[in-house]
C-alpha cells in the first residue's frame, strides 16, 4: 500500500492499485489466512506499507513477497523486509504480470543459488533481486 499524508487519499490511491494487484493479493490473502501471525510493517524509505505475515519457518528460510503481504521467519532482519517491500513496490509496477516478470526469475535465481552454493552477494547482484534492493532502500 502507497502510504500518502492524508487518509483519504491514501485509501483513494490505494483502491485501483489492489485491483492491478490482483493475481498477487489472492495468494497474499490465502497466505494470511493460513499463517495469521502478522504485523503492519512500513518502509519509510520507499513509501510503502505492507502486511508482514511471520510465517515462520514453513517453506525453509526464504522470505517472499505476494504485492502488498510478505512472507518472513522469526529471524528475518531489517534488510530483508526492506528487500521484500522493494518487491512489493515491483508489483505496484507490473500488476498482473508480477509473477511472470519477478517472480519466476526471482525464485529460480534463488534455487540456482542454491543447488551450486553461489554466494549471497551473486543473488542480488542482477535482477529483479538487484531493482528490490534499489525500491525497498536496502542497506546492505
């Protein structure tokens, strides 16, 4: 969510924006509903306030983002919300391509990391790992 200065505004900006989101609110919702330990966390930086759903450590260690949700362990530092607000932000951008543009290339990056014990620093060196650093103001 585009966190404006006045209330209404806020909810008037944000509206459109849930529906260009769609097809990552659905899984974000379904998400939120399994998991239910959540917080509002906001990004000053970058202007956004999303819903952070403490998944614990269901799926492993990794954190993602579905538009304006997060996904994140109990040991989820700063950094990685911030990285995770920047793909929120990317998702405020390609709407209902998000999965096909982020998405997919963020998660087989992410396994291909993995599977040939690549550094972390390879991971977010190109995108859309490298654009969520930049959006969500990481300090890495």
């Amino acid at each position: 969510m585009i966190k404006m200065k006045y209330l209404w505004l806020t909810i008037l900006v944000n509206i459109p924006l849930f529906v260009w989101q769609i097809l990552c609110v659905i899984p974000g919702l379904i998400c939120w509903a399994i998991f239910r330990k959540f917080e509002i966390y906001t990004n000053e930086d970058a202007g956004v306030t999303v819903v952070n759903v403490n998944k614990g450590f269901l799926f492993g260690n990794a954190c993602f983002s579905c538009g304006p949700f997060i996904f994140t362990t109990p040991d989820c530092d700063e950094n990685t919300k911030r990285h995770e607000t920047g793909h929120s932000v990317q998702s405020l951008w390609f709407g209902p391509l998000f999965h096909i543009c982020v998405s997919l290339p963020s998660v087989c990056r992410f396994w291909y990391r993995r599977w040939k014990k690549l550094p972390q620093e390879w991971y977010y060196k190109s995108w859309p790992e490298n654009s969520a650093e930049k959006r969500g103001h990481t300090k890495r």
